[in-house]
C-alpha cells in the first residue's frame, strides 16, 4: 500500500508543471530568488571594481592610436569574459544533486537551461551597462558616432554584451559537467588563460596556433571592439616613440673613402639608380628661390668695385667668356645658359656694376636689379636650367672620380647623434613617415571597419553562446548516468 502512495505521489509531481513553458518561469523566479537571497547580485559591484580598474589603464589610449585601440579592445575582452566566466561557473554545480532529483521527477533539462540562459542574458546587460556608464565616469573619450548605431559606447556596449553573454554560456557549460564547485574553480583558470593566450591580440601566435585562436570567444571580441575603434585608420606612434626617445643616442663611426665607395654597390642603393635627388628646375622657380632669400643672403663685405678688379686680375672673367663663348656639342648657337652669362660677364654689364657701387655689402636681390635681369626671367620663366639628375648619375660620377679612387684608403670619422639627424630631415617630416609607415604595416585586415566584419563577429559570438548553451543541455540531459 505504501508504495502504491509513493507511485501516487510521484505520479502527482510529474503531473504538476509538466510544461517547458511553466517550467522556464519557475526556474527563473528560482534564479532571481538566488540574486536576492544568496547574494548573486555581488557580481555587480565586483564587474563596475574591475570596469574601473581597466579604464583607468586605458583612458588615455583607446581610440588614440593603433596601440592603445588594440591594448583597448584586449582589456574590454577581459572584462567581458571576466564577468561572464564567474557568472555561471558555480550555477549548476552547487545544486547538481537537487537537479538529479527534480530530472527524475519529470523535469525537463532545456527549460532549466532556457531559464539559466534568460537570467545569465539578464545579468550580462545589467554588467555591460554598468561597465559602460564606469568606462564613462572614469575618463574613456568614446566617439559621439558610432559605427552601427548612432552612439558608439552602444556599439561597444553591444559587442562586450556578446563576448561577455558567450563567456557566461561556456562557463555554465564548465558548469554543466563539473561535479563539485571545487572542480570547477579548478578548471576555470585554466580556460581563462587559454581564452586570453590564444586570442591573438596582444601575445604574436605562432601559424600553428590559428585553429586554436579560432575557437576563442576572445579572438572574436578583440576583432569586433578593434574596427569599432577603427584600429586600420589610427597612426601607430611606438616606432617614432622609440626614436624619439633615442634623440641623445650618439651614431657614427671610422670609415675609409674606399668602404664608402664600395658601399655604394649596395643592392639596396642599385634598386634605387633611378631615383631623382636634382629634379629640372625652371627660370622661374629659381628666380621664385633668389626672391625668398634675396633680403637676408648677402654677398661677402667686400666693395664691389674691389671683386670686380680682383676677377680681372686673376684673369678669371676671361677665363668665363671663353667658356661659355663656346656652343654647346652639337648645337651652332650657345646654350640658354650660357647665353644669360655672356650678357651678365660682359664689359658693358661690368661697367654698370662699377658704377653702381655704393661701397656697401649687396643682396642677391640687389645684384639682380644692378644687372637688369627681371627682363630676362620674365622673357624666359619655363625656360629649363637643367636635365633631372638620378642618384645612379651621382653614384657614377663619385666612382669615376680619380681623385676619390687615390683616396681610397684615408680615414674619416663620423659623429653625431639621432636627434641631429632628426633635425637634418626634420623632425616632423621623420615623424609622419614613421608613423605612416609602421601603421601600414601593422594594419590587419581581421580589424578593418566594415559592416560585414562587425556583423560576422557579433553572429560568430551569438553563435558560441547557442553552442554552448546546447552543450549544457546535452551533459545535463546525461545527469542519471551520474553514479556520484
């Protein structure tokens, strides 16, 4: 007869609330009950602590740079997985004997996880939420636009929403088939290193490693948060920061003229033959030049009658005519050039300078007024001075100097330090060329901003928490098969 009751009364227990639907709600209120009651809602405070303590690293370099959006991107991930891993991963376990019990009383595994997934999706909004507004407190100068939506700590908020929800999924997972709590907490530091080791973000991975990477909730997180920051189209500051920093570095060494010239062999220097270092200039562009200086170049103190006297004594004026007198290879009339220099070396021109001497030093651009050459420029501003002149043309004539070649073996030191060079190029030119350049080539297309690539990583997110909800299921649906 008792056991007759005892069918019965199970017969009434599996009755009572044998819909999935009714089902999900208890189980739900089950879990708000654990957030009041057994102090779940601590998960809260501590998400805002370590929201806090993140911020505060990365305030002043996210959405800066290539680095600080990538070291950004990394520790937001953190958090993310953070809050989400320590969320479930004592859920089930810790009442793993109460659920073997109610399974064999008639209650269905997919509404327990249906409510766990409800009140976890609950908790990582109410995380992400206060983790943003932390974020915000604390100093991070989020864009007012965002890529998806019209803010962007929404298009954040989303996406640590997704990495934090499919974290809390994977640990409930854990959860699923750890026998104990104390199991648990064992295996989770495990899987969070793996997670942060195999995403790809900060750590290089060697090629091996890429299918591992590509089971990670971290490699997907890091790569939606860095586009949304447009990591692609940050400058990347390390490299000119480095160089910077080694502006009192001293450089230099002992050469000899012949290392030098045969450093001019270099395969890298010869791939570069054709490169331009004295392009074609006009009459006009170098006249432009002569103006921009004329007010502060001054020939040398010295009366200008004097120069003039000093010249034809040492014979040099006759020297010039006879010179440029003569037409060029193949031409019957003399060149451009030397055309202008016959009329500026003339007797006639001559005896106007010594007219016009004041006795004072002149400018360059007095000079040109004395020699009436405005005419002239004006008559002939396209005219081109000269042919452009490659760096294999300079090579070539330094190689075939004899007077370089006898010196092949003299010695030569050389001493300076970076921040002169700096100064040489200068400093400003150096800096976008190196920030151009080491941004090009850490640019990585898993970050680029797109639609598409956004999309893609918030469904592969979405996508790991179904699996992992669906994992749960199965290992829960096993429970009888638990002898313990």
């Amino acid at each position: 007869m008792a056991e007759v009751n005892k069918a019965r009364n199970a017969g009434v227990r599996r009755v009572r609330h044998k819909g999935r639907g009714s089902q999900v709600l208890i189980y739900l209120g089950k879990q708000f009950r654990f957030f009041i009651n057994e102090n779940d809602w601590k998960v809260l405070p501590m998400a805002a602590i370590i929201a806090a303590l993140v911020a505060m690293v990365i305030r002043n370099k996210f959405f800066i740079n290539m680095e600080g959006s990538l070291i950004g991107a990394f520790a937001l991930t953190c958090v993310a997985i953070w809050n989400g891993c320590f969320n479930s991963i004592q859920s089930v376990c810790r009442e793993r004997p109460i659920i073997k019990r109610e399974h064999r009383s008639g209650m269905h595994v997919s509404a327990y996880v249906a409510a766990h997934m409800i009140y976890q999706f609950f908790l990582c909004v109410m995380q992400t939420g206060l983790s943003m507004y932390v974020f915000q407190i604390v100093g991070i100068q989020f864009p007012d636009r965002g890529f998806m939506t019209p803010w962007m700590m929404l298009d954040i908020g989303i996406s640590m929403l997704l990495v934090s929800y499919a974290a809390d999924m994977m640990s409930l997972f854990i959860s699923s088939i750890s026998h104990t709590t104390t199991g648990a907490m064992t295996v989770m530091p495990f899987v969070l290193i793996f997670q942060l080791v195999f995403s790809g973000g900060i750590i290089p991975l060697p090629a091996w490693s890429a299918p591992l990477s590509d089971l990670t909730v971290s490699t997907y997180g890091i790569q939606v948060i860095a586009a949304q920051a447009g990591y692609n189209h940050l400058p990347m500051v390390t490299g000119w920061n480095t160089l910077s920093g080694m502006k009192d570095s001293e450089i230099g060494g002992t050469f000899t003229v012949g290392q030098v010239l045969d450093m001019l062999d270099n395969p890298a220097i010869a791939q570069r033959r054709d490169t331009v270092v004295l392009p074609s200039v006009t009459v006009g562009q170098a006249a432009e030049a002569l103006r921009t200086v004329e007010k502060d170049l001054h020939v040398r103190e010295l009366p200008l009658s004097s120069a003039v006297h000093w010249l034809e004594d040492a014979g040099t004026l006759e020297k010039v005519r006879s010179i440029i007198a003569q037409p060029a290879e193949g031409q019957e009339e003399p060149p451009f050039l030397a055309a202008i220099a016959a009329a500026l070396f003339s007797p006639e021109t001559l005896d106007v300078l010594l007219q016009s001497d004041s006795g004072t030093p002149y400018t360059v651009g007095d000079l040109l007024t004395l020699l009436h050459t405005q005419e002239i420029l004006s008559a002939s501003s396209d005219k081109v001075l000269n042919q452009p002149i490659t760096l294999g043309a300079v090579i070539d004539t330094l190689k075939a100097s004899s007077a370089l070649q006898e010196r092949r073996d003299q010695s030569f030191t050389v001493r300076t330090t970076v921040g002169e060079l700096l100064s040489l190029f200068g400093e400003e030119n150096v800096k976008q060329l190196v920030q151009q350049k080491t941004a090009a080539a850490a640019r990585k297309p898993a970050y680029e901003t797109t639609v598409e690539n956004v999309v893609d990583n918030w469904i592969t997110l979405g996508m790991f928490a179904l699996f992992f909800a669906l994992l749960a299921t199965l290992a829960l649906e096993l429970i009888d098969k638990d002898k313990r």
